[in-house]
C-alpha cells in the first residue's frame, strides 16, 4: 500500500466514525442516575429525586469543609429565593456520611439554606458526580438541568451568582 492509500484510508476511516465522534462531544451525561436515587434529607426522611423530574433544577455538591462551597451557599439560596416562584428547584447534596446528619443540619442552618438539603454520603456522591461529568470529583459542584431532564450546564468550582442567573434563565 503507498503512503498515498494509507492516508486515503485513515481518512475514509474517520468520515465513517466522526457522527459517532462528535454525537458522543455533544451528548451531555445523563441524568438517570440522579433521578434513580433517594437520598435523606438531613432530618432523616427519604427524599426520592425522581420526584423532581420535569421540574428545572440546580443540583449542588458541597461539603461543609469546603471553603469554596461555604462562599456559594449564599448566592444559592438567593437564586433559589429568586426562582423559585417560577419552578426552579435547588438542592444541596451534602457529600458527607450518614453518620453527620447531625452536622449537616446544624450548618444547614447556620448558612440559612432555604432549600432542598440531602446527604449525598461519600461513595454516592462521588459516583453522582462523576455520572453527571465531573470527572474530577471536585467540590463545589453543580448542574442546570432543564425540564426534559436534560443537562444544561454545569461547572466544577464555585458559581457566581451571574453565572447561576444566566443558567437557569436558560431552563426556565
């Protein structure tokens, strides 16, 4: 085979497979993990998340020993104070064991949540995590997620409260 067949070939190779290619760039992760757990609420009861399907939701992972997620709790609970009224449903998944539920209310409280809090536990949360595409498992992060249950945005890191308008704007 010349060099001029061989790159004939490649090429034709990679026409075959770019729709796969690019489908699996564009595709965001599914959010059937999220909507197939039930978590606790930081009082104890079973909170089942497919309860908020068809709803636009901001799903947020934090952890109280994450001073990055401690900054953005209060632009959360003013988006959500803000939104809400127009469907939007915020929730806080705690990335902590079961065990500190006790702690997990406790701050909950301290930082005046005023929405929807559960306990993620560590194993779980990560797993979340990394099925909603934070492949890093890094904190703070969260997901806009419109009414078809489709993933909007995300981002690994702290939102501004600009940033958190600007995506749920786009899911309301």
């Amino acid at each position: 085979m010349t060099r001029r067949e061989v790159v004939k070939s490649l090429f034709v190779v990679l026409l075959l497979l770019a729709p796969a290619l690019l489908k699996a760039v564009d595709d965001p992760p599914s959010t059937a993990a999220l909507f197939a757990l039930t978590l606790n609420t930081a009082d104890g009861r079973a909170f089942a998340l497919a309860s908020l399907k068809g709803q636009p939701l901001v799903i947020n992972f934090w952890a109280r020993w994450c001073l990055p997620c401690r900054r953005e709790i209060p632009d959360l609970t003013a988006v959500h104070a803000e939104y809400q009224g127009r469907g939007l449903v915020v929730v806080g998944i705690a990335v902590e064991e079961e065990g500190k539920r006790d702690g997990v209310r406790d701050f909950a409280r301290a930082y005046d949540l005023n929405y929807l809090s559960l306990i993620g536990g560590l194993e779980t949360s990560v797993h979340l995590m990394q099925a909603l595409g934070n492949g890093k498992s890094g904190l703070p992060f969260s997901v806009v997620i419109d009414r078809r249950g489709t993933i909007r945005s995300s981002k690994l890191g702290a939102m501004s409260r600009p940033e958190m308008r600007a995506a749920i704007e786009a899911v309301l």
